[in-house]
C-alpha cells in the first residue's frame, strides 16, 4: 500500500484535501500537532510546549502513525509525516547528539510528494493555527527543501477547489502507476 504524503504550510488547505480523499474512500492520517495543540489547550496548558518537547512528541506519535499504516490495504494519505517531525527535533537540538530511536531511516513513503503552495486567499488562523502567512511561506521553502534533500519528487498541488485537488492528487498517482 502506497504511503503519500500531502505537505505544505499551515493554512494551505491540506486537511481539507484529506477530508476529501476520507470521502472518496481512502485512509488518511491527520496532522500530529495539531492534535497535540488541542490537547494541550484542553488541558488549560500552552498550546506548544518546548520546541523540542513538541517536535519529539509530534515524532513519537507519527512514527506510531506510520506502523499502523503500513498494515491497511489501499492508500494512505497522509497529512505531513514522520519525516518532518525527524526535521524538526534536529533543528530544535540543533547540533546536540540525537537518541538512536529519533533517527530512523526506515521511514519509506511514496517517491511523490504532493506538496500544497501557500495561498493567501484561503489563509486564516484559528486556535491551533497561530502563525502569520509569512510565517507559512518560510515553511513553505523549508518543506520543498526537505523532500527535495530526502530525494523525494515534489508536486505541487494547483490552488483549485478541494474536488479538484482530489482528482489531480489521484489522477496524478493514477498515471504514475500506469507509466511504471
């Protein structure tokens, strides 16, 4: 079963995608820290905790993501991935000696990566989501870069409606598939 994973800034539609590929039928699997953001508020606490408390969390949880993954049938979309929460936790101790168990290599998603663009118009914040839109074009570049470094080939996703997202993501892996 292909792993695929949807990156890109806050803001840039990427869970509303996802829903639209649940509603389609396929399995997805939903931003880390963003669930770890409402925990946190529920529980009276600072949305973030320590960037390297969070960014060890979000990876802890993905990687557990990950290994469930692999055991469904179809495929999975998922919203960002382990991969990102391995970036993080390396610029959070910036230099400093990882754990073993945070530098896992054997984290293989599909050689696409559909990576959705900044896009001003549909941008807002909310209370999870607290960054500005600058703040989603810096990562943004740090994204594109980190799959393009990992070897990873990078489309991004046109700035249309959530349908048609959809159909792009899934025709795009469609032609792969016959071309291959």
């Amino acid at each position: 079963m292909p792993l695929i994973v949807i990156a890109g800034a806050p803001g840039t539609g990427k869970s509303t995608l996802l829903a639209e590929l649940a509603c389609l039928g396929h399995h997805t699997v939903s931003d880390t820290a963003r669930e770890i953001i409402r925990e946190r508020k529920a529980a009276g606490l600072p949305p973030r905790p320590t960037p390297l408390e969070f960014s060890v969390e979000i990876l802890k949880r993905d990687s557990a993501k990950y290994l469930e993954a692999l055991r469904m049938d179809g495929l999975v979309f998922f919203e960002r991935c382990a991969l990102e929460a391995q970036a993080m936790v390396r610029a959070a101790v910036a230099g400093e000696n990882l754990p073993d168990e945070l530098l896992a290599t054997d984290l293989v998603f599909h050689e696409q990566v559909f990576v959705l663009p900044p896009w001003k118009e549909i941008y807002v914040s909310d209370t999870e989501r607290d960054h500005s839109f600058e703040h989603a074009i810096w990562v943004h570049k740090e994204v594109m870069n980190l799959y393009s470094t990992l070897g990873y080939r990078i489309l991004e996703v046109p700035s249309y409606p959530v349908a048609d997202r959809a159909k792009f993501v899934l025709q795009t892996l469609t032609s792969a598939a016959g071309n291959g």
